[in-house]
C-alpha cells in the first residue's frame, strides 16, 4: 500500500516538474515569435497593410480556440487524449520548421506569393495547437487540483518568462546584425527548437485514464446541443463566455501598439528586442501577483484583476500624444500589456477548469473555446479601421471593452455549475 502511495507521488511530482518545462520551453519559444513584436513586424516587412497583421495575428490567437469544438467531439469518449497532443505537436514543430526553410530558400520570390505561402504554414502551426489544446487541457485537469494549477501556471511563466527577458536581448542581436530575411528566419528556427523540447516534456507525462467515459463517440450535433444547453442552464459558464469575448475584443488593439509606436516615434528594427522583454517582464512580475490570487482567493479575483488592467494600455497609448515621444513611456505600456495577457492566460483555463464537471471537461473547455473564437478575429477588423480611420479607434473600442469585462467579472465565480 505504501508503494503505490509513493508511487503516486513520484508520478505527480514527475508530472509537476515536466508541466512546467512544459511551459518553460513554450514560453522563449514565444519570445522568439510573439505575436505581439516579432511577427508584426515581419509582416510588415513583406506588406504595409495593416489588414495583414490583424490577419497574421488573428490567425495565431483564434487558431486555439476555433477547432476545439471539433476536437473535443473527437476525444472525449476517449480514456486517455495524449496520443491526440503528441500527433498535433510533430505537425506544429514540421510547420515552423518548414518557414524557416521556406524564409531561408524562397526569401526572393514575389512577395505577395512569399506572404501567402507564410499564412498557409503559420496556419498550419497554429490550428494543430488549437487541436491539441482539448488533450492538454483535460491532462491538466485530471492531474492537477484547482489550488495546484495556479501555481503551476506561475512557475511555467516566472521561469520561463526570466529567460525570455534575455530572448529580447537575443532577437535584437539576431535583427540587428544578421541580414534579412535571414535574421527573421532564424529567429523561427530558434522557436522551432524550444517548442519541440516543450512538447517532449508533456508528451512523457503520465496521463491518467478518464474515468466514466462510455467508450463510444457522440453525434456531433447532440455533442453542440450539450455545449448549448450548458451555457444557458450554467450562470457561471455564461458570465465566464461574455468575460472572454469582451477580453477578446480589448486584445483586438494588440498587434497594433507596437506599429502606433514605431510611427509616433521612430527607432531601429532591432528595437523590438526591447518591447519584448518589456512584455516578457511584465508577465513574470505578475505572477507573484496571479498565483497568490488564484491559490488564496480563486481564478475569479486574477479575472477581475486581470479585466481592471487591461483598461491601462489602451487608455496609456491614446495619452501618449500629450506628451514627447519617450522609449520608457512606450516601454510600460508593453509591460501592462505583458501583465493583462498573463492574466488572461492563466485566469481563463483554471476558471474554466474549475466551473467544469469532469465527465463534461472536454464539452466546456471545446465548446467555450469555440464560442469566443470569433472575437479573436477582431484584429482583421482593427487592421480595416485603422487603415480607414486611425489608431485612436481601435483603442477606444479596446477600452470600452475592459469596461464590460470588469462587469461580467464581478458576476462570476469559480462553484461549479450544477449540470
């Protein structure tokens, strides 16, 4: 009896510490390609349409959610998801390997053809991380209680984040003094190295076998009749639908503050370097902050912390004019920005998490996932105003979001729902 006590102990320290290589590995990944600095910028090198950045990052962030309704369909009769995760993680490691090549090869041809041969690999790359999200999540929540996951969340971006502060410092060398494209191509080759090392470590966790499943799969349409009849019978599943979707609609501005930037103040490419570990800085300073919260007060305070500072960059960008233009000005914004994601990262899933029956695990997280995902393709939308209006726009539309989203905040906690 006491071997298999250990046994269970060793098993979840094991799982633990991979969980947070997990992260580690995922994290300077990001930092070499975020989709806040990196990528904007290298699609502004290939277009001047703002309309393709929103699209380009719209594609990164809306690429998670929208399959998972699918995904989820697909899995949940399962009694163990990582066979799932481990096929979508080679896919994702192929996609980014192959932009790299595909930068290094065919760098000269036409540009419109060059950009879109990258849209169609970028999409790749980030609708297969949308699939694997399903088995990720439900690995996570069968392995870890709610008052671990906070902090697991924490350690996976302190640690990971510090080192993708000194990431900032290598893309700005790399930018700096490699030519282009080719600095740009390595930066994603670098990512390609980490983001397999993150998806090793979770592949040899050991999952544990889902009880209660039923072993055969549902119609899809009774799958989405499920999902429906959750979200109007859960008032917490509700609040928590119409709190992501005004998020996502105040992250529709992202993309677009580190151009905004650039032309009210110009500086040198390399510079990017900097807003990343501005960024990357700022989320891990708020760990401290969201782990605490999550553990000792619930996920429900690190959202309403979480949708209280979000209304700061926007409302900071559209300031900036009042005064000269100023680097470190520029630079807390992008530390605001760092801590508002964080939030919105490590807040969603766990409060998600926490609200879902586990029989239905796979259904809430899919089907909510889903749901808010076009909300994510708000910074297209951005892109076209901005290109017909202004900047301003996209900001104040951002603001008047984090406004509701404190609103529906306040009216969501982490009970579970009764269904």
């Amino acid at each position: 009896m006491q071997l298999l006590k250990d046994s269970g102990k060793y098993n979840f320290r094991k799982n633990y510490y991979l969980a947070i290589l997990n992260g580690i590995f995922y994290n300077i990944s990001y930092a070499f390609m975020g989709g806040t600095t990196v990528l904007p910028l290298f699609i502004s090198t290939i277009t001047n349409s703002r309309i393709f950045v929103g699209l380009v990052t719209t594609i990164e962030t809306a690429s998670w959610p929208l399959p998972q309704i699918f995904a989820a369909s697909m899995v949940e009769h399962k009694k163990t998801k990582k066979s799932l995760y481990i096929v979508m993680a080679v896919l994702r490691s192929i996609s980014l390997l192959m932009i790299f090549l595909f930068i290094v090869i065919f760098a000269k041809i036409e540009k419109s053809l060059f950009l879109g041969c990258f849209i169609i690999l970028f999409s790749v790359y980030s609708l297969a991380g949308g699939i694997s999200g399903i088995p990720f999540m439900d690995i996570i929540g069968k392995i870890f209680p709610s008052h671990k996951r906070g902090t697991l969340w924490a350690w996976r971006m302190s640690i990971g984040g510090s080192f993708g502060v000194l990431a900032g410092f290598v893309v700005r060398y790399i930018i700096k003094k490699i030519e282009y494209p080719l600095n740009f191509g390595i930066l994603f080759l670098i990512a390609t190295f980490f983001i397999s090392l993150g998806f090793i470590a979770f592949s040899l966790m050991n999952e544990p076998i889902s009880k209660g499943e039923s072993g055969e799969r549902k119609k899809f349409t009774v799958f989405i009749g499920q999902g429906i009849k959750s979200l109007k019978k859960d008032n917490n599943f509700k609040n928590l639908f119409f709190l992501r979707i005004f998020l996502g609609i105040n992250a529709m501005a992202i993309p677009f503050y580190i151009l905004f930037i650039k032309e009210q103040q110009p500086f040198e490419i390399s510079s990017v370097g900097l807003f990343v570990s501005a960024q990357t800085f700022g989320a891990i300073i708020s760990n401290l902050l969201w782990g605490n919260l999550s553990k000792y007060k619930g996920n429900h305070s690190v959202l309403r912390v979480t949708a209280i500072i979000s209304i700061l960059p926007p409302s900071l960008i559209m300031i900036s004019h009042f005064f000269p233009p100023n680097l470190c000005f520029a630079l807390v914004i992008f530390i605001f920005l760092g801590i508002t994601i964080q939030g919105t990262w490590l807040g969603f899933p766990n409060a998600l998490l926490d609200i879902a029956p586990d029989k239905k695990r796979p259904t809430y997280v899919g089907f909510m996932n889903t749901m808010i995902a076009p909300a994510l393709f708000l910074p297209i939308v951005g892109g076209i105003l901005i290109d017909k209006y202004s900047f301003y726009i996209v900001f104040i539309i951002s603001f008047l979001a984090s406004i509701f989203a404190f609103f529906f905040s306040m009216k969501f906690n982490t009970e579970r729902g009764n269904i």
